[in-house]
C-alpha cells in the first residue's frame, strides 16, 4: 500500500519535494517501520531511487507509475482490504 498512496502524492502535491516530506511523515507517523531506515528506502524506491527509468510521462516523469488496476492485481490486497476495511476506488 505504501507504493500506491507515495504514487499518489507525486500527482496531488504541486512538487516531488513537497511529496517526498509528506510520505516521510505519512510513514513516520503510522508504519510499523517508520523512522527506520527501510522505511526510507521504500519511500525513496517509489519516487525513483534504485530503479530503472521508465519512457516520460506527464506528472510522473521517468518514475514508475502505479494504478488502480496494479494495485488490485496484487496477489493479498483483497486480504488487506477485508482485514482494514480500506476502501479503494477507481
């Protein structure tokens, strides 16, 4: 989830900057691993870091993108959308 919501933020903050801090205190926050150094590099993976570019598109540059459709394709989401009762929409 944590890939999905970092995507997210890229497209509704006006600067990666500005998304990048608001996924570090999203996490710090409320995961399990915040203020840990995983946490970071996922944070970091997901905008980019240790990753291949991808062709240029608008908003997400050359950092992978994630949709909906991605996101549902995951083997356990609708484990994880039963156990927290997440609503994920289109």
């Amino acid at each position: 989830m944590r890939m999905y919501w970092c995507k997210k933020l890229i497209e509704w903050t006006a600067h990666p900057k500005e998304a990048f801090d608001t996924a570090c205190y999203l996490n710090n926050k409320y995961a399990l691993d915040g203020r840990d150094p995983n946490g970071y590099v996922g944070i970091s993976w997901c905008f980019g870091a240790l990753d291949r570019p991808f062709p240029v598109k608008s908003i997400y540059c050359k950092v992978r993108k994630m949709s909906h459709l991605s996101l549902i394709s995951k083997p356990n989401i609708s484990k994880y959308v039963a156990r927290w009762k997440v609503q994920i929409s289109i």
